[in-house]
C-alpha cells in the first residue's frame, strides 16, 4: 500500500476541547508532492438499537447543537477514556431509556466521517430489556424524550426526516434485513 | 420541542480551513444552566454505489489520514460551494472511477457525526456505467486504486474491516436487502 500513503512532515494541534482534538498535518503524497490535511480527534462512541419484548425500537429525540435541530436517533454516547464500548453501551442504554438488557449483541462498528475525522461507532442491538427501578438518570447537560415505535413508524420517520443519521438509518435497514431473510 | 432546544449565548470561530471550520458555543440548556458545544462545520458530501453491467460494486481503496490507514470506500467526495449534490455525485464518480453512469438514483442522505459537526451525505446508486475514453483524473492530491469486486467479497472485506466505514457498510446492506426482497 506503499503508493497511497501520506506521511506526516509537521503536526500543528489546534485546539483542544472536552471532546474533540483538531489537528493541520503538512503530508508528503505518494508522488513527493505535499498537501494540508485537516482532521478531528474524536475518543469514540457508541450505539444501542433497544429492541422492546413487543419488538418495539426504544428511540431518543434530542437537540442536535451543530444542526440547530432536533433529531430522533437510536441511544448513543461517547466513550470514556480506557472504557470498554460494551460497558460504555450498557451504561448508556441505562441513563438513556431507563431500560436494562439481559442480551447486548455487537452488530458492527465503523467510521463514522473518515475523510476528515477518527471516529469510530461500535453499534449494538439490546434485547431482554428490563425497566430498572432507579434509574441512573441523564448527565446533567443531557435532555431527551423517549419514544417506543415499529419499525414502519421508524421508518416512516426517515422518510420525513426526524431520523436523518447514519446510525440509526443503518439500525433500521438492518431490521428490514433481518425480517426479509426470515420470510 | 421547546424543553430540548438549546440556545446560543456565545460563538467563537477556532479554527476556518479548507474543509472544516471548527467552533465552539456557550449554549443555554433547556433548563437555564450553561454548557460548552464544540462544533464542525463541514460542507456536506455525495458518495456514489456504481454497479456494473455484470452486478459488481467499483470501489476505491484510498490512504485517510484521520485515520493513519487505508480503507476501502464507495467513491465519495465533499460538495464544491453552492453545487448540487446530483453534479457533484456524476463528477466524483468520473474523477474517482473513469465511469459514467446513465441512471444516478438518490438512496438516502444522513448526517454523519450528529454530535458534533453538521455534515450530511447524499448517497446515490449509479447504473448503466460507461467507461469514458477520456477520464477526468483525480485531484492533485488524490490517490487510489480501484477495485470491481461482488457483493461476497465486499461484505467479506467488511469482515477484515478493509471495510471499515458508515456509508460503505449502509451501501453493502441496502444491496443484501435488496436481494432478499427480490427473492
């Protein structure tokens, strides 16, 4: 893979906030010639797609800050330093929804924006949801509503755009997938 | 959705690229306490599934510096200012592939890394491809190989995490769904 890759001659952090690092590298391309490359630090997140005993999607509406919108995505949170994603996904399920799961499955992870941005998404599929008594509640800047839908009303929510991410518009094909192939 | 909204009280710029600009605002939580949001402001982006005659997937394999490796990707690319997302999807698949498809079909647009930057993907399934005699060529700072694989072996690279990114493993599943409805 000799001839694609960038090396990096000079690494210019430019600023570093609670969650993201942003960084312009000067690379040396694969012909010698050199470019800037702009790229975001991100510590990682993860995704819940909670799956109710009726089979109903347990699903989060929020305000998006960098879209000025509220979106209704799956559960999602980002990883804590050194954190295992499937502690990281239990934790958050739980302070998220209220709801504890008896089986936590790892579904996939990916790249979420590798063009300019090291984050990673590992995606989990919750079941044998168990309401907790006490739950541990939002972190003190978090305000979500809950919502329990189908899968036809999540998927008709892509479709008018109160769902508009990756995550979760992949959590929904995957659903559509699994009833097509149990057919 | 007033009690999620989040109010600006102050913005400052970080950083203007190229590609990103970074910021970060004091918001005012829906229950009238502060908070800090670190944001992303990218230009948006199309990403194209180009199938061939004979069903196969065209792929580049390409070096991302966020990452410090290569992937294996759908051709993408960021929209040029004030372009339509449709142009800027047949260009990309030009530069990236020297193919040019008769039937460009929008699947799905979504937002990449909702929690902190605002870039949305327009993704398109590019049939009836023509290699072009007189291909565009790549960026100056563009570098990649192409690869015409089968839907096995694209998912087979998902496995290795060759594959490795959102809209490459949403592309990947929208066909496998797509072949199970057709069965």
């Amino acid at each position: 893979m000799d001839h694609l890759i960038e090396k990096t001659i000079r690494q210019e952090k430019i600023f570093s906030g609670k969650v993201i690092q942003v960084y312009v590298e000067d690379v040396q391309l694969p012909n010698g010639n050199t470019s800037k490359r702009e790229i975001v630090k991100h510590p990682g997140a993860v995704a819940i797609l909670p799956l109710t005993n009726e089979g109903k999607l347990v699903l989060v509406r929020q305000y998006r800050k960098a879209l000025e919108r509220v979106l209704v995505e799956i559960p999602a949170g980002k990883l804590e330093k050194g954190e295992e994603p499937l502690v990281t996904a239990r934790r958050e399920l739980e302070e998220e929804t209220g709801y504890s799961a008896q089986s936590m499955r790892h579904l996939i992870s990916f790249y979420t924006s590798p063009g300019f941005a090291d984050e990673l998404i590992h995606l989990y599929v919750a079941e044998g949801l168990v309401k907790l008594e006490e739950a541990a509640g939002l972190d003190d800047d978090e305000f979500v509503d809950l919502l329990e839908v189908t899968l036809e009303e999540a998927v008709a929510m892509l479709e008018t755009k109160e769902i508009y991410d990756a995550k979760t518009a992949y959590a929904l094909q995957y659903l559509q997938l699994a009833r097509a192939l149990k057919k």
